[in-house]
C-alpha cells in the first residue's frame, strides 16, 4: 500500500498531467475484442514500463470513426480476458445506475446493458463460439459505455484504476474485487439504484 500512496500522491511529478497531442489524427476503425470499451473513448493510457507511471492521452480526435462489433472477430479472445474485460463493463452499469448524475435515459440503458451482461457474459466466456452471446455482451458494453461518459464515473473505476496502476491489476479484475465493498459501502445513499441492479 505505502507504493500505491505514493505512485499516486497529488502532484507528483508525471501523475495528472495530459500531454499535448498537436500533430493531425488519422481516421481509424476500432474491431474490438474484449469487453474494455475503450473503443468508444477518444482516451489512452500507456504505463511506462520503466518508471511504472501511466501516462493519460485524452483527444476527441483519437475516439475511432467507426466501431465494428463482430463476435467472429472475438472468438480467439481467452476466457480470462473476456470475463476480466466484461466485469469491468458489468461494473460501469452500476456506476451509471448508482451515479448522482444519472437520468432515466441512463438509468434505462444502464439497466438493459446490465440485463444483457448478466445473462450472456457466463455463457460467452465458457462457450467463444455462443457468437449470440459474444455479440449481446459487445453490444452492452457499446450501450453502457456512452452513458458512463455522459454521468461520469464513481468509486469503482477510481479504486481500479489506482489498483492497476501502483499494482498491475487488470481493470477487470480490481472492479471484481473492489465492486462488492463499494456497493456494501454505497448502499445507504444508493439502495433504489441497487435494488434495480
């Protein structure tokens, strides 16, 4: 812990800051893989790998042109990966139903994504070829991840992002293991939220 309070003590120099990013942007096309959903974000972190620092790049100029959900393109994805990545994208609805920010229009796509995830993330991650389930996790992560950035994001993915960045914990697996205090934690403020979850 006393690494992870120091990896990211405020102001310490090359934590917070966001480079410039000046030169033209090409237009790209995201295939996406895993359940991340980073394919919808015009931002990037890369952790240097000497240093241990994780740098974040945020440009609306980076977000793809097009993102192309196809299950077929998903298959090869170990299980791992792909139950990791949709715990994080099963997490991120509940920060949209819990957020103080939400509306009904994110409280209802947050819900369905979450309807989805929980029906099809198990039999998607025992079975790459149940194409039906991969493409239905896919696509709740498209429906959830626009309404996170619309309501932002809560204690999960900060808590996450400081696990995999002091300790190199995946974000799929600090949201599993962070998720179930938070939400013990958050249920005073939050239970008609949680109640929906």
């Amino acid at each position: 812990l006393s690494r992870l309070r120091l990896h990211f003590r405020a102001g310490e120099p090359g934590v917070n800051r966001r480079p410039a990013l000046d030169a033209p942007k090409l237009p790209h096309v995201a295939l996406p893989t895993t359940l991340s959903g980073a394919e919808f974000t015009g931002a990037a972190g890369i952790t240097d790998p000497v240093d241990g620092v994780k740098q974040l790049y945020r440009d609306t100029k980076l977000a793809p042109r097009w993102v192309v959900l196809d299950p077929e393109l998903a298959r090869p994805t170990p299980a791992a990966l792909w139950a990791g990545t949709g715990m994080k994208a099963l997490a991120d609805t509940v920060e949209v139903l819990c957020s103080r920010r939400a509306t009904p229009l994110s409280d209802a796509v947050a819900a369905a994504a979450l309807a989805m995830l929980v029906a099809d993330l198990a039999p998607a991650t025992a079975d790459p070829d149940d194409l039906g389930a991969r493409g239905r996790c896919q696509f709740a992560v498209g429906m959830a991840l626009p309404q996170l950035a619309m309501v932002g994001v809560g204690l999960v993915a900060g808590l996450r992002h400081q696990l995999g960045g002091g300790l190199g914990v995946a974000h799929g697996e600090a949201s599993t293991i962070v998720l179930p205090h938070l939400i013990r934690w958050n249920r005073p403020f939050c239970e008609p939220a949680l109640a929906r979850a």
